[in-house]
C-alpha cells in the first residue's frame, strides 16, 4: 500500500476523502538529509551539551577501553588516509562506549623531526634567499626551534578542525603533544631509563644514511622503490702460501654498490656451499675475463657468471670444499691504486652467503652494511691475532663524498645534494679496468631503501650514533618499572634482553588482523641495534652527558640530581632549555669541572611518539580524564588499544613496544588493530600527479561526513579500500536507503502512545517473527562491535532494513499502521514493534552515521538522553527469540516468494495495476505445509485484498518457483467493491449503512477518529 492513495477525479467528487482519517507517517526528519549544511549545526549542538563531558561522567566506575591515539604529524591538511584511519579510531571508541566500558580517546599529534625543519628552511630560508641559522649558535637554534613550533602549532589547530567535521568526539580541548613542556621532559626521562638499564650506548656502526637530509634513519623511516644499480663483477686475487693449489687464481664477488669497494676489508663465504675452481678456456680477445683466467666460484652460480663475463668456453679444474676456504687470503682488486689497499683481504664464514645470487662470495664492507659489519666484529679477535688491521674505516661523509680513507677517490660523490647518482660508482669501476680486475658489469633494477621523507636513496655508511641495544642483557634495578628475571644481586638474568622482552610482548598481545602478530615479531626477531640519533634541530635531545674513552667509545653520566634538574627544566621551559647558553654549567652544576660533554643530537621521532605511553595513559596530572588505568596484565580489567595502518608494524607500533618493553617488561598495548591503505577506484595509488585524489574535505562539502564513515565502516579496513566517484555514489545510495526506513519509522511512530504498548506474548506472529529477527541481529552486531568488525555490522542492518523491514514487514504492515482503527491490538502491536526495532537500530547504527542518528535521536526521543551516544546498545532482545516460529514462517515467506511472483507477471501483463486488485489461489500439494498455513492470512501477507487455499496439484498454466516445490498460484481478480479509504477491494464494501463507502474495518476506524473529536 503506497503512503498516500491518489484518488480519480471521480472519486474525489462522488466520495468522501478520506486522506485526513488515515495514519500516516508524520515527522520533521528530512527526506533529503543536506547534511553538509545539518552536520555543523549538529556539532554545534554536542559542543553545547558538552557530550564528552557527559560521556565521561555517565561511563565513571565502568572497565576502560582506552584507544591510544597513533599521532599524525602536524605539517599540513588531512588527506583521505588521515579520514580513513580516525574515522575507524571514533567507530571504535563509540561501540566501545555503547557495550559498557568507559572508552575514551584523546587526540595527539607528533610535532617534531624533519619534515617541519625542512618546512621552515624552505619558507622562512630558502625561499627568502637567507642563510640557514647555523646552530652552533644557542641563541639562532632556540630561535629556529621556536619557528618550527609555531609552525607545529598551526597546523594542529587546522586539523583539530578538519577532525572534528568528521564527527570524532574526543577531549580536542586536551589533546597531547609531543612537543608540549611535560612530553618532552618525559620523552627525557625515558631516554634515562635506557641509559640507566645499560641497553644505551653510543657505537660506530653503519647505518642508513639520508645524504639529502645529513641524518641517520632508522628502518621505520625508509621505504623501498625500485632503483636501477650499476653492477659489477671482481676479481679479489689470491695471495695465501698456503694454498698454493690457487696460485694465481681469483675469488670473484658481485656487488650492486662499486662505491663501496673502496671500503672491502674482506670476502664471506659459506662452508656449506659447494665451490669450484673454474679456467676460463675461450673468450673474446677484447674481453675483460681473459683466456686462462682461474676463478673461484660457486657451482650452482659458475653458468651464470661466465655468460655475465661474455666467456664462451671453461672447465672446472677441481672441487674446492667450502669448509677450506677460512684459510685463504686474498689482495684488494685496488692494490697499488691510491697507495691505500696494501692491505690482505681475510675469507671470512658467514650465515648470510648464499647461492642464490651472485658468486657464492660477498664483498664485506664493514663500514657499509650490518651483516659486513657483524661478519667483521665477530673475527676482530682472530684478525688482530694474525696481523690484519680491523680498524674500521670511515670512507664515506655526511655529504656521500669519499673520505681521505678512500685514497684515490677522495671527493668522490655517491649521491649528490639532490639524491641523484654522483660519479663515485664510475671512479671505481674505471679503477677496477685499469688495474685489470674487472670480470663483468651490468645493470640491476631491484628495490632499494629510500628516505620515506625525501623519497630519495639512502646509503649505508659508517658513522658515530647512539643505539639502544637489542641483545645486551638488560639491569634494571630491583622493584624499578620494567625490572623483569632480576636476580638477587641486581644484575639481569640471561636472556633478559629488550629482543627477548619484545617477542614475549607480542605473543601475549591481540593482533587484529591476526596476520599482523608474525609480521611484527619477523621485523623484532630480525632487527639490528635501535639507531636513536639524529643530526637535526628539531626534536627532543638525547639529553645525556658524556665523557670520550679511549677506544672511542663514551661513557654515560649516571647522576640522578643532573637527570632531575635536566627534567625540571624541560618541564618549565620544554627542550629549548638544552640549548640555551650556559645549559652544560646549568645542569652540571658541581660537576661542571669535571670532563663532561653535552649530547646534542637529538631523538629518533620513533622514539618520541614510542613514548607517548608514557606522557598519556601515565600521566594523571595532565591527562585526568583517562583516569587510573590498570590493564590485564597488570591485574585490572582496563583495556588499551593501539590502532593505525599497516605501514606502522615497522613504526609505531614498533617502537612503542620497544620503548614500553625496555622500560616496563611489557607492550604499551593490549589490542593492535591495522588498517590498509586507500587507493582509487581502479586500484591505484593515489597521487597529485595523476589527478586520482580524493579530498574528504569536498566528500564532506558535496555529500556529508557521514557519507566518509558510511565508506569507511562498509570496507574491509584490514586490506586496502578504494574510493572515487562510483564508489562514492554506492554508498550514498547505501545511506539513502538505511536513512528511508528511518525516516519512515520515525513518522509511524508519530501515532504511537508507549502506554499502549503490547506485551510479547500478545502480539500478533508476524510481530513475534520480526521482534526474533531483532534479536538475532543483536547478536550479530554486538559480536561484530566487540571483534572490529564493521563491515558485518554494516551489511546485516543494510540486509535487514531493507530486505526485512522495508520490502517484507513495514511492506505488509502498512494496511493494518494507516487504516486499522486506534483499538485495533495488531496496530498497537506493530507500533510497539516499530519502537523497539528503531531504538535498536538507531543505537546499533550510532557509532558509523553519528549525524543522522543523533538527529534522528533526539526527534525520536525528545525526552529521554540528549544524545543517541550517550546510549549503550540494547540488552535483553534475547527475550524474543523463537526459532520454532522462525522456521514456521520460512515456510509462509516461501509461499509468499511464488504469490510476489505470479503478481509480478500479472502486473506485467498489465491485467492487474496495484496487488489489491488480486485474489491469488494457491495450490498447496503437501499437507503439513497446508496446517502451517492454516491460521495465516495471506491476504494480508501478500498485499492482496483476498486469496483461497486449495489442496492437490494446480492447474498447468499455474505459476511456480523451482525454489519452491509443491506450491503453485493462479492469480484472479478480486471480487466485490473498492474501499473508499483502505482501497483494498472487498464483497462487505457498504454493509455498514453510515459508511457505506468502505470496509466494515474501516468503518470502525472511522467512528473512533469521529470520536476523538474530529470530523471525517
């Protein structure tokens, strides 16, 4: 039945109209939602309430879920990622909220590192032809550091705004900073607890090395692209007595870095590899691998070298057992070159050669590489005890140019200011040419780390830093946070390690998807030492005190009143105050005499936002609304939470489990839930370049916020999304949908009087039926919440509201809501229903529409909480469940499904218009389903205006659904008089002589409206 009859000319003229009698959905909620232009109004009014604030107060005494907020970085407007992954953060928080726990969320941003530093040089420097402040000067760097502030500022207020449109509650008026006094002064005291427990140390390992950006990275901070390398074969002679059965033969390596032979101190080998002496037999005269060349290589690589190498013919001349060749010695390939590579070059075992690639052999540069500087450290010992240097050599500077230790090449640039390629690599190889120690080159296309900032390539180079290490056993004091297998006399246990603490860490966490549990403990098990300096201004400063040894390594100042007035300090004045003139005799104190020197390199921003922890869910002076958190694995019923995308397995994520693990034995979280990444609608990454962005910003402008949570909540977060236009447009029409039915329920609902509601066991089936549908979703969306799982929320209230409700319940019941008089139980039934099913639905669907909802809300229940989120979701449906009716009515709802059909051919066919028009015969050939449909009336669940039920087979021309055996329909007109009011089309039509126009139902329904006072 449509919602308002439109009556012929005639009938208006012949008969009364009755279009004011019936019950028709009344409400102020818009068809059309604007909600670009409702949203801020709506905001506006959670501002007015103060919601956090009651949310809050309403949640106190209830177990926390605290969702620590992963902080974006404060240089510039959100993007659809930013939209993407805070929209998800506020899903979270609110269903939270809504199934019984105090869940609150305070926002955060990360304000220091290079990206602002960068901002500034460029607009307040570069750009303006200045000089960059030179920072040896106290006073320019205070200065320069106060500028990045200020920028930091600006943008934290932009996107506290931009977040806001998007609906997420949370305490914006106290959100945290990392560059706020109390952060960084705790971001201070952290950094002490390394030094204190001994894991940091200041060593010279290689480290990746940003040449664009004259600082360290750390792996979190590279991403890998494809690069195309210049590759080369060479031949390393060799020169051992011992083996005399290799006179004159050559080990061959393979490298993708020429650059870096320079710094080739030895060769690694595997005794487990199997490897031959090989002659070369023929060969091109203008070839750089010669006839009569020995060479030395693996079996399983010798082809593949020798078509590199443009050898046409060769022999293996005998097996060379891998287990042997820790013997050998070999000359550098530069020997006599630049007077610098005298030196012998060890064969040396190690775990990583393999046969796949290559030779068989590796190039060890130890000052270009981890594992050549792990290969090389390991046999220190024995290299001293047979003669060959183990100093290791600084061959590259902060600039990618070659070092006075790369005799012959000094100058020489890697990469140049820009990132590009520089002609160290050509120097080399011209090198290697002349000294006739070339076997081949080529070029590799593979992927190679680049800076994620600079988007440029890195290199690997050997530098003074500050680690924090991954293996040393940690001491922490006895009864100190974070002490863990302490033995009695205060030393650490073995296997106390931050390593070892880490991967405990993970298996006793919650990883959501599961898959991310191993990626993280891969990257943990496999990691090098922690490289926490920065070469930089902007940042917290590793705000220790050293003095040099004399093998170059440096003694840390363990003195708890310089820790405190260093803390103090930074408390009062933020980090500036490390900086300031007269900083060393300030925190020193007495000890200023002593020889001590100040640390002004500044923190890994890892370590910052890894510490957040720390300054947040611990601090209750500045963050009192989180309250005491006491989490489950310190003997509470508190949960935390950490939520971000993928990439942050390798960064926050990371290195907040670090930073928590080597200060408190264990994981700052309790639940980590990743999300993927957005890509357009085919795809593709998105990028300015190829005009496939999609802003929130003009989402929310054109179609509304909810719109963007609606998107966010129906994907599969855990893979990456796609968005764009067409899948804009789904969505919206998604939301149509979903806001239709409560547009509708709100206006039935506009009749209905709660001290007329119906009691379950009174109601009609079809009530009982649908209130059992409310009660299984229920379970579904409340397992749903609980697991993360939007998208299954998303789809069963879409399926059920429109399916269920829309085009099966509020379809049929129509009839009985507008035209059954007030008296009638079934309509009373059917309101108290309705009430039911949208109080449910509007909870359930709070926390992803948070606009429409709480403006539905608030029409619906004008009197009860001023806001739907200040509601838990509904308990005790469970109440309603009936499977026995359930399966009675799936029988009923299969014969319906073959009634639809046989209308819809007829409408079709154009012998009926409307459905009221029909009296369907049904043909029921099997006997139990006849007694099923003994008391129903099919009129009524059809939307016909009668029907007839008949045992036995149907006639042939019958129609039938394959899906539904035995049950067969033969549409025919109905019979008797149209109903004036209800249109249904009945014989009783007149039999009530004061309302001889319509049904003897209707007629009653009249008489009550007249009774009420109003004429019809």
């Amino acid at each position: 039945m449509s919602d308002k009859p439109q009556k012929t000319d005639a009938q208006k003229t012949d008969a009364r109209d009755y279009s004011k009698t019936l019950y028709l959905p009344q409400t102020e909620f818009p068809m059309r939602a604007g909600l670009p232009q409702r949203e801020p109004e709506i905001l506006k009014y959670w501002n007015d309430i103060g919601l956090y604030d009651r949310l809050r107060r309403e949640a106190e005494g209830r177990a926390k879920f605290v969702l620590h907020d992963g902080p974006p970085y404060a240089n510039g407007n959100i993007h659809i990622g930013h939209a993407l992954n805070k929209i998800l953060k506020d899903v979270v928080t609110k269903s939270q909220q809504m199934l019984g726990f105090d869940s609150n969320y305070v926002p955060g941003w990360d304000c220091h590192g290079l990206p602002i530093e960068w901002k500034i040089e460029e607009e307040n420097y570069r750009s303006k032809g200045k000089q960059k402040p030179d920072f040896r000067d106290s006073a320019a760097m205070v200065a320069f550091r106060r500028e990045c502030r200020a920028y930091a500022t600006h943008w934290i207020n932009v996107q506290r705004e931009e977040f806001k449109r998007l609906g997420i509650i949370g305490d914006w008026d106290h959100p945290y900073e990392t560059m706020s006094y109390p952060a960084e002064a705790q971001i201070a005291r952290e950094l002490m607890k390394f030094a204190a427990n001994g894991t940091l140390y200041r060593g010279s390992k290689p480290v990746m090395w940003s040449v664009v950006e004259k600082t360290a990275l750390a792996e979190a901070e590279v991403e890998y692209e494809d690069y195309t390398s210049d590759m080369v074969w060479v031949k390393f002679p060799v020169t051992s007595p011992a083996h005399g059965a290799l006179a004159n033969a050559s080990v061959v390596i393979w490298t993708t870095t020429p650059w870096t032979l320079p710094g080739n101190r030895a060769i690694s080998f595997s005794p487990k590899i199997a490897y031959g002496l090989y002659k070369v037999t023929d060969a091109p005269a203008d070839n750089w691998a010669k006839t009569g060349d020995l060479l030395i290589l693996a079996d399983a690589l010798a082809a593949e070298v020798f078509k590199q190498a443009r050898v046409t013919s060769y022999e293996k001349v005998r097996d060379i057992p891998g287990d042997t060749l820790d013997a050998v010695e070999c000359a550098h390939p530069l020997r006599g070159f630049g007077g610098g590579y005298e030196f012998t070059v060890p064969l040396l075992a190690g775990e990583h050669v393999t046969d796949d690639t290559g030779t068989g052999f590796v190039h060890t540069a130890p000052s270009h590489g981890r594992e050549d500087f792990d290969v090389w450290t390991a046999n220190t010992r024995e290299l001293d005890a047979r003669g060959i240097p183990t100093a290791i050599p600084y061959t590259v500077d902060e600039n990618g140019a070659y070092t006075a230790q790369a005799p012959g090449f000094t100058g020489k640039r890697v990469l140049n200011d820009k990132g590009e390629k520089g002609d160290a690599n050509e120097a080399v190889i011209k090198a290697l040419i002349e000294a006739g120690k070339l076997l081949a080159r080529g070029r590799l296309k593979h992927q190679y780390p680049h800076s994620w900032r600079s988007k440029k390539p890195v290199i690997f180079r050997n530098t003074p830093q500050w680690f924090i290490a991954m293996d040393k056993p940690i001491v922490d004091a006895p009864g100190r946070p974070g002490a863990m297998d302490i033995a009695e006399d205060g030393h650490a246990k073995k296997g106390d390690t931050l390593r070892a603490r880490a991967l405990h860490a993970i298996s006793v966490t919650q990883w959501v998807p599961p898959a991310g549990e191993n990626r993280i403990n891969g990257m943990i098990a496999n990691r090098p030492d922690w490289v926490i300096s920065r070469q930089r201004a902007w940042g917290v400063p590793i705000a220790v005190f050293v003095r040099e040894n004399s093998d170059g390594s440096a003694e840390i100042l363990q003195d708890e009143v310089v820790n405190q007035r260093i803390t103090e300090a930074f408390m009062e004045e933020g980090a500036d105050a490390w900086y300031m003139d007269g900083a060393r005799e300030r925190f020193l104190g007495s000890r200023a005499s002593e020889n001590w020197k100040k640390v002004d390199d500044i923190c890994d921003v890892w370590f910052d936002s890894g510490s957040t922890h720390a300054f947040v869910l611990e601090d209750r002076q500045n963050f009192p609304q989180l309250g005491n958190i006491v989490r489950k694995i310190d003997g509470g019923n508190d949960t935390v939470m950490y939520l971000e995308g993928s990439d942050q397995h390798r960064g926050w994520f990371h290195s907040s489990l670090l930073e928590s693990a080597g200060t408190r034995g264990r994981a700052p979280y309790d639940i980590v839930l990743t999300h993927g990444f957005t890509l357009d609608e085919n795809g593709r990454k998105m990028s300015k370049s190829l005009g496939n962005t999609v802003e929130p910003q003009k989402v929310i402008k054109d179609s509304g916020a909810d719109i963007l949570r609606l998107w966010v909540c129906a994907t599969d977060y855990a893979d990456d999304q796609r968005i764009g236009p067409e899948i804009l447009k789904n969505t919206i029409e998604t939301y149509r949908k979903l806001r239709n039915s409560i547009r509708w329920m709100l206006g039935t609902l506009h009749h209905f009087k709660p001290s007329e509601k119906v009691a379950f066991a009174e109601m009609p089936e079809l009530e009982r039926l649908m209130l059992h549908e409310l009660a299984g979703h229920t379970e579904t969306i409340r397992k749903a919440y609980a697991a993360f799982d939007y998208k299954t929320v998303v789809a069963s209230l879409a399926a059920f509201m429109n399916s269920e409700l829309s085009a099966f319940y509020f379809d049929i019941r129509k009839d009985t809501l507008y035209c059954d008089p007030p008296s009638s139980v079934a309509r009373k039934a059917a309101l108290t229903t309705i009430d039911l099913l949208c109080d449910a639905i509007l909870k359930w669907l709070a926390p992803i529409l948070s606009f429409t909802t709480d403006e539905a809300w608030r029409m619906y229940r004008p009197n009860a909480e001023p806001s739907v989120h200040l509601t838990l979701f509904p308990e005790g449906l469970e109440q309603f469940r009936d499977d026995a009716l359930a399966a009675k009515w799936e029988t009923i709802r299969n014969v319906r499904r073959v009634v639809t059909g046989a209308l819809e051919l007829e409408r079709a066919a154009k012998r009926i218009g409307s459905s009221l028009e029909a009296s369907p015969v049904i043909y029921i050939a099997d006997r139990q389903m006849l007694a099923t449909l003994f008391d129903i009336d099919l009129a009524e669940v059809c939307i016909t205006s009668n029907y007839e039920v008949r045992e036995g087979e149907a006639p042939p021309n019958a129609f039938r659904l394959d899906a539904v055996p035995g049950v067969a329909v033969v549409v025919e007109k109905a019979v008797g008089t149209k109903c004036a009011r209800s249109w249904k089309i009945l014989p009783t039509i007149g039999e009530d002589p004061e309302y001889p126009d319509v049904s003897p139902r209707d007629a009653q329904a009249l008489r009550e409206w007249k009774a009420l006072g109003v004429s019809a």
